[in-house]
C-alpha cells in the first residue's frame, strides 16, 4: 500500500537496490571467471601426478610380488628394501606435489564461497526494497536477479563437492596399493561423471556474459 | 718494510698527482698505475682492491678439478640412463606383446607369422643399443674410481709432506683433504654397486616371461635403487667447499 502512497520513492528505492544487487552480482561473477581459469588448470595439472602415481603403485606391487631370492637377483641382498624406499619416496613426492594443486582447488573452492556469501548478503540486505518482480524480471540480455542467484548457488555447490570428493580420494594409504592403482580411474571417472556438469560455470559464464558487459 | 709502508701512504695521498705525472710521462709501471686508478674512483665505485686470489696450484687445483670432473659425470650417467631407461622399457613392452601374441596363437585366435620375425630383430637391435649404453655407463663409473684414487694420492702426498710435526693443511674452507677423498670413496661405491646391477639385468631383461620381474627390472633400472638420495648433498658440499657454488 505504501507503495501507491509514494510511488516516486519506492521506485527509486528499488533502481537503487536492483543497481546494488547487480554490481554485486558482477563483481561475483568476474571472479568466478577468473577462479574457473586457475581450478581447469590445476585439474589439468593433477592428470599426470595422478596417472604417475597410479603407475608407482603398480612398481610396488610387483616389488612386493616378486620373490627376490628366486631370481637372478639374488646376488643383491638388500634391493628388495632399497627399491621399495625409492618408490616409497616417489610416490612421498608425487603426494606432495598433488597437494600443493589441491591447495589451489581449495582456495578456489573457498574464494567462490565467499563471494557468493556476499553477493546473497547484499541481495538480503536489499531484499525488502527489491520486491518480487524485480527479482523475477529478466530482459533479452540480462537473466533475472533470481536465475543467477540460483546459477551461483549451484556453481559454489560444484566447487565444493568437486573439491571434497578429489580431496577423499587422495587420503590413500601407503599399503592400499590396489587403491592407488586404481585411483587414475576413479580420478578420471570423476571427471567424466561430471561432464554434464564440467561445463556449468562456462555455460552460466556465457549465460550472463551480456548482462556483464551492461552493468561494467 | 717501514719504507715500504710510508711509500704507500704517500703514494694515496699524493695519487691524483702522480697519476697526472704519470701519465704525462708515460713511464711508470702500468700496475701501480691500475691501482692508483682504483684508489682515485674507490670510494665512488666501490671497487675490491682486494685482488682476485691467485689462481690454484698443487693439491687444491687438482682437488677442484675433480670435483667439476664428478658433476660432469654424473650429469652425464644420468643421461645415459635415461636413454637406456626408454631402450629397456622398449624391450620390455616388445616382450609382453610377443608373450601376448604367442598366447593367442596356441589359443589358436590368430595364425599369422608375419611380425615374429620382424619383433625378433627390433629386440636384438634394442638389446645391442641396451648393451652399448651399459658399456658407457661403465666407463663413466671407470673413471669416478679414477677421480677416487686421484683422491686418495692427494692424500697419500699430503700424509708424506706433513710427516712429522707440521700440521696438515685445509686447502679450501673447512673440509681436509682426506674428507674429498671419503666423500668420492662413498659416491664410488655406489656407482660400482648400481652399475653391476644395471649389467646383471641387461642380461636378463630379454629372458624374463615374469611380468613382474621385468617390472622391478625397469623400476630398479630407473629409480636406481644403489644411488643414495644423500649423493646430491654429498656432491654439491664438494662443489660448495671447492669454490665451484657460491656460499
């Protein structure tokens, strides 16, 4: 009712509060394009530390395999222990080396949070001054304010899940070797189970690649 | 020596004065004449007098030289082992593809004969680089026993020319020479034991159906098993103490 009562005021309360939403929203999503370079770059980077270490762990098992003293090896007491050390010690290094990538997903993953944190905030914030229909209302270039609110929730939950769930499987033990061998798979198959999904931070990316370029 | 002395105090004071005399003379030594120059600009340019120590002779310049002798050596055995690595790996994957093909014959899935021959000579072909890289590497080995025992003549010359009561001296930083010598002892020793290993599997390599086997034959030919982690600190404390890295 208030609304009749002073028309003048509210709708400029609400310009205001969908400009602020929007800018906020911008500023998000200039991030995200920015984070979604550095995390496919360290994915890409983690295909051959993972593969490396699924072949380190098929050189232990056959280490272990291998009965040392009925082969032409005999001759070498100690190169069971010496060999199983150096693998030991790649595989150590390679670990290390994943870390360090998942290190960037997990800034990522946590940058991505937070901004959107903020971007749900600022909505909040000027939820009452917006009104229903201004966060409903999309144009021929611009998504609603509801839309990529929603794209954004969802791509925060990629993020998160993805990072949670490579995380997991890199908690392997030194002696689940067949783990291990089998991670390239699992790590692979992560990959592809989401290829459906891979491409929705692009796609929402380009979804509001207009609406981007109107507000900057 | 006091005349010596007061001469040089006099010579800096005086130094611009006689550069200038010198020069319109022409006839004074060129080397008094650079040092004069630097004690003129020194305190702009902030140039060491101090002058480049003289250059190594005796026991240190040979202790040096062989410490570059062993960095080149090892770069070097590390790129022959890395050449031979993929040679051995190609004869290892030739020998599960035969392996697989003759299975599937007595299964009687495939009858061809064409590539058995064929597969025969490219393993002999790789088989004989195998063993040319093999010999290689052993004579790099050869000469890091060389460098060992040029080590351990040092030594022996510095145990005679400090018989007695003269103090033996420490050519470099902190290590003495005795130490250089341990140090290549324990770096020979490793590449004597590795390389006995690389000939023991380049005799066997091709005469192996144990998958298993050939597995720990590449894992150990690559990983090196005998070649201690601490061989690089052991290397570059060598390289550090003769001068070779900066501190």
């Amino acid at each position: 009712m208030t609304s009749e009562l002073r028309p003048e005021t509210s709708s400029m309360s609400e310009e205001a509060a969908v400009l602020c939403v929007h800018q906020s929203l911008r500023r998000c999503l200039d991030a995200i394009e920015q984070h979604q370079e550095e995390w496919s770059g360290a994915i890409l980077e983690c295909g051959p530390l993972v593969r490396s270490l699924s072949n380190l762990a098929e050189q232990l098992q056959s280490c272990q395999k291998v009965t040392f003293s009925k082969t032409p090896l005999s001759g070498f007491t100690d190169l069971q222990d010496r060999l199983r050390y150096k693998l030991q010690a790649a595989v150590d290094l390679t670990l290390e080396k994943l870390h360090d990538e998942m290190c960037k997903l997990q800034r990522v993953r946590d940058s991505v949070s937070h901004q959107v944190g903020l971007v749900l905030h600022v909505y909040e914030v000027n939820g009452e001054k917006l009104g229903l229909e201004a966060s409903l209302e999309r144009t021929s270039h611009s998504p609603s304010i509801a839309d990529m609110l929603e794209w954004l929730q969802d791509t925060e939950k990629y993020y998160r899940n993805q990072y949670l769930q490579r995380k997991l499987l890199l908690e392997v033990r030194h002696n689940q070797l067949s783990d291990i061998k089998n991670l390239v798979h699992s790590w692979e198959s992560l990959n592809d189970k989401f290829t459906a999904k891979q491409h929705l931070v692009e796609d929402m990316l380009l979804n509001v690649s207009f609406f981007r370029e109107a507000t900057s | 020596m006091a005349c010596h002395l007061i001469s040089c105090r006099f010579l800096s004071q005086h130094a611009e004065q006689f550069l200038v005399a010198t020069r319109r003379g022409a006839a004074f030594i060129p080397f008094l004449v650079v040092i004069l120059e630097k004690q003129c600009s020194g305190e702009k340019s902030k140039i060491t007098v101090t002058p480049k120590k003289a250059a190594l002779t005796g026991s240190a310049r040979k202790i040096k030289d062989n410490a570059a002798d062993w960095h080149n050596l090892m770069l070097k055995w590390e790129k022959t082992n890395e050449t031979a690595f993929s040679a051995a790996s190609r004869i290892v994957n030739l020998k599960i593809s035969v392996q697989s093909y003759e299975k599937m014959l007595i299964d009687d899935t495939v009858t061809a004969h064409e590539n058995t021959g064929k597969d025969k000579e490219e393993l002999e072909g790789l088989c004989l680089q195998l063993l040319e890289l093999l010999e290689k590497m052993q004579q790099i080995q050869l000469k890091m026993e060389k460098l060992t025992s040029t080590f351990k003549g040092v030594c022996d010359l510095e145990a005679y020319q400090c018989s007695g009561e003269n103090p033996r001296p420490i050519l470099f930083h902190t290590w003495p020479t005795t130490l250089f010598y341990e140090t290549s002892l324990k770096m020979s020793e490793m590449y004597k034991k590795e390389i006995s290993l690389k000939a023991m599997i380049v005799g066997e390599i091709a005469h192996t159906s144990d998958q298993d086997l050939l597995m720990v034959y590449l894992s150990c030919w690559l990983y090196q098993p005998y070649v201690d982690n601490s061989i690089k600190v052991l290397l570059e404390s060598m390289l550090l103490e003769t001068g070779h890295r900066p501190m």
